[in-house]
C-alpha cells in the first residue's frame, strides 16, 4: 500500500519567517502535486513535480521533488497571513492506477 | 473559481435519512472524483467514474453509492445517515488524458447529520 506522510502536521509560525513542509513516502510517484485548501473550501492545485530533482518556483513558495521521486517539500520564504491553510501533497504514479495517493496534510497557521 | 460546482451548499439531516448530493464537472472533463473530508482532517477518497463507468473505489461504505450521468455530472448518494457521515464532502474532476491526474475540486456540500 502507498502512503504519503506529510510533517509537520501543525505549524504556526509569525508573519515574515520562513518555512519548509516535508511530503514522504517509501513508494516512488510518477508525479507530485500540492494543493492547498482553505477553511471551507475546496482544495486548490498549486503546483506539479514530474522529474526528480525537480525544482519549481511560484512566486515565495518553492517546490522540490526529491531525485529518487519519493519525497518532496514545500519551502514558503518570508511567510504571510494569506499562506495559512491546510497543504496537501498527492501522488500520482502506476501503482496508484487512476487515483492520487493523498498526504493528511500540514495545517499552516501565519500570524500577524 | 475552479469551474466544478457543487449543490448544495449545506444540508442539515437527522440519522437514518438518505441525501444526494450534486455535482457538475469542469466543461470537458471526463473524470469526477468523490471526497470525504471529517473536521480537521485530510481528504478520504470514496469513489472515481470516468466517463460514465465506475473506475476506481476506495473507502467507501456499502450505504454510499454514486453514480456518474450521460451528461457527467454525477451524485452521490448516502443512506441510512449516521453522527459520524457529518462531514464536507467534495467532488473533483480531472481533464480526460490527463498524464499527472491533475484534480479540481469544487466548494463542496457540508453534510450535518443530527
């Protein structure tokens, strides 16, 4: 069975730091997505990671696929209030047939 | 706005009732996914139709059922409700061939089982 283990599942941090979020499994993924979803509403696709090593840039948030594809992270630099919510990693790979493989999530709290 | 919409927005029912619940798919997509998310947690994969058929299955109860309509929208339906069903139930879809799977969900139906 494929499994994505996101960490920290909690973090709250003040306005202006910088933050990294961890998405791993054991599984190689042919692909990795992040979604982030607010209170309420549904996720959001934020980006995907197809090759390993992979590195993509949207705007403070840097993404990155790790070489092997079983792992990937999010870093927000200088974080602010709009960052907070809850940050989704879903893998997508032959094993998983038609379906992503769904991380719990890291619920990301930015203070003012 | 992702383009997949949801009806309705918020259901208020008692145990042991059955609801459907609603969903249209982006223009051209093929694929809608059903998803059950409980308070503070992460998205529990129920069911996937492509194109009418039934593609993929996860954690979904004998007491749910879905269905996917010629003109793709498709409904889920849940019976014999219980305390623990109450939760946001969102439908996603997904472009036909697409290579990564990549899903759009819409706002969701806050299910409230009394």
């Amino acid at each position: 069975t494929q499994l994505l283990e996101q960490s920290p599942q909690f973090l709250s941090i003040q306005e202006g730091e910088n933050l990294t979020v961890y998405c791993n499994s054991s599984s190689v993924f042919s692909s990795l997505q992040w979604y982030r979803q607010e209170p309420g509403e549904g996720p959001v696709l934020l980006v995907t990671v197809v090759t390993g090593g992979e590195v993509k840039k949207l705007k403070r948030l840097t993404f990155q696929f790790g070489d092997a594809r079983k792992d990937s992270s999010l870093h927000i630099t200088a974080a602010q209030t709009g960052d907070t919510g809850l940050y989704l990693c879903a893998g997508g790979g032959a094993d998983s047939n038609y379906q992503l493989i769904w991380g719990a999530g890291t619920k990301l709290i930015i203070k003012p | 706005d992702s383009g997949v919409t949801q009806t309705p927005k918020h259901l208020i029912t008692a145990t042991g009732q059955r609801v459907t619940l609603r969903c249209s798919p982006r223009s051209g997509d093929l694929s809608v996914y059903w998803y059950q998310q409980s308070l503070d947690q992460g998205l529990q994969f129920l069911i996937q139709y492509y194109n009418g058929e039934e593609r993929a299955k996860g954690n979904i109860l004998e007491r749910f059922s879905a269905q996917q309509f010629p003109d793709l929208h498709s409904e889920l339906n849940l019976s014999s409700l219980e305390l623990g069903d109450s939760a946001l139930y969102f439908c996603a879809s997904s472009m036909a061939g697409s290579s990564y799977n990549e899903q759009f969900f819409g706002p969701g139906t806050r299910l409230t089982v009394l």
